[in-house]
C-alpha cells in the first residue's frame, strides 16, 4: 500500500450553498424560517437583565462617594438642648436621643460644628469635632477626646 492508494472512509460533503434560488433546496428565506430580526445577518437578542440595568439611572461623578460615608452634621446648639450638664456624648448617646438617624442600621459618622452657643460641661467622645467646636466646648469647661 501506498500513500496514494490511501481513501477517506466517508465521502467529503460540500457546504450547502444558501439563497441561490428554490431549485437549491436553499432559496427563499434560507433556511433561517420568516422575516424579521432572527432572519438577519449577526442577530442577536439582548438578554432581558440587559433592558433593566439600562433603566437604572448612572452614579454621576468622579470618584463616586456614597451616602454612607457621609458623617452627619450636629451643630454644638443641639448638644446645648439635648444633654444636661456632665454628660457624655457619643454618636450611640446622640442615636438614642433622637438627634442623629441609623443608616441601614448602622450608628453613623458624626460631626459636630461651632453653630450656636454652649453653656454646659460635656465630654465628647468618638465624634469628628471642628475647631471652632472645639474651642467652645472646652470653654465650657467640657473635654474632647
């Protein structure tokens, strides 16, 4: 035996030729049923998650921050008004009273600034304070730690 003697078991079978009239066995619609969007070249139908991210409105912004990160804002005003003299504040003594809001459950970031006026010894305590509050806590005779 010889290399040239050598035959596939099966016969090679051609590609069918579509769209070359009906006698082709391939004519008409080529095989791809009726018309509309399926019958076009390089269809493709988006998934139905697809139309409902589209819908979702974008995070705008560079470098995006998301509400959670935000502290809350207190004035020492409101500490004037809520706590009696000698007390110690903290965001979960500020969650208690009412003055700040759990977000998702979670006691939040809190910030206390200088607006308004305090006459009453506070400690304050794991709360971001600016230097104006600050200065009229301490005046006050209160602390911040």
């Amino acid at each position: 035996m010889q290399l040239n003697d050598l035959k596939p078991k099966t016969a090679r079978a051609g590609s069918k030729r579509v769209g070359r009239g009906n006698a082709s066995g391939k004519g008409k619609t080529s095989g791809r049923g009726t018309k509309g969007q399926k019958a076009r070249a390089g269809h493709r139908i988006r998934p139905d998650i697809r139309e409902k991210l589209k819908k979702l409105p974008k995070l705008r912004g560079y470098s995006f921050t998301s509400i959670q990160q935000k502290p809350s804002v207190l004035n020492v005003v409101a500490l004037e008004n809520a706590f009696a003299a000698g007390e110690a504040v903290n965001p979960k003594t500020l969650l208690d009273r009412g003055i700040v809001r759990a977000r998702k459950g979670v006691t939040p970031v809190v910030k206390i600034l200088g607006g308004g006026e305090l006459s009453k010894k506070l400690t304050v305590t794991e709360c971001a304070v600016s230097a104006s509050a600050k200065a009229k806590i301490e005046k006050a005779g209160g602390s911040v730690a």
